[in-house]
C-alpha cells in the first residue's frame, strides 16, 4: 500500500485527533497509524517521524478565536 493522497490524510487526522486529545507525549507512530487502520511502517512514510507527524498535523493557521 502505498502513501497515497488519502491514506495521507487519514493519518494526519487521527494524529491531529490523537494529539488534542493525548498531547504530544502520549502519542506514538504506531497509535496514529492504528487509529488511521495503517501499519507503522506507512505512517512513517506519511511523516518520518513523530516530530514531523506533529508539524505536519497542526492546522496551517490557528482557527479563529469566537466574540
């Protein structure tokens, strides 16, 4: 299988899950992965590593605060 545009997506949402519900010292690759139903071994292809999985599954700008 590889790291298709999808597949990529999948994992960063469930790291993105993970860490707002976990923070950053609770979750692993292989967490990530399993939450995204991938093996380990294809979310390191996603990401590399846990500190690019982190930079990669924060959203590009902060979501705006509410009045």
């Amino acid at each position: 299988m590889s790291a298709g545009p999808q597949t990529r997506e999948r994992v960063l949402q469930a790291a993105r899950r993970l860490f707002g519900e976990r923070g950053y010292a609770a979750v692993t690759i292989r967490a990530a992965a399993a939450e995204a139903g991938v093996s380990p071994a294809l979310a390191m292809k996603v990401a590399g590593s846990k500190e690019q999985l982190h930079a990669l599954a924060r959203p590009a700008e902060p979501a705006p605060l509410l009045p």
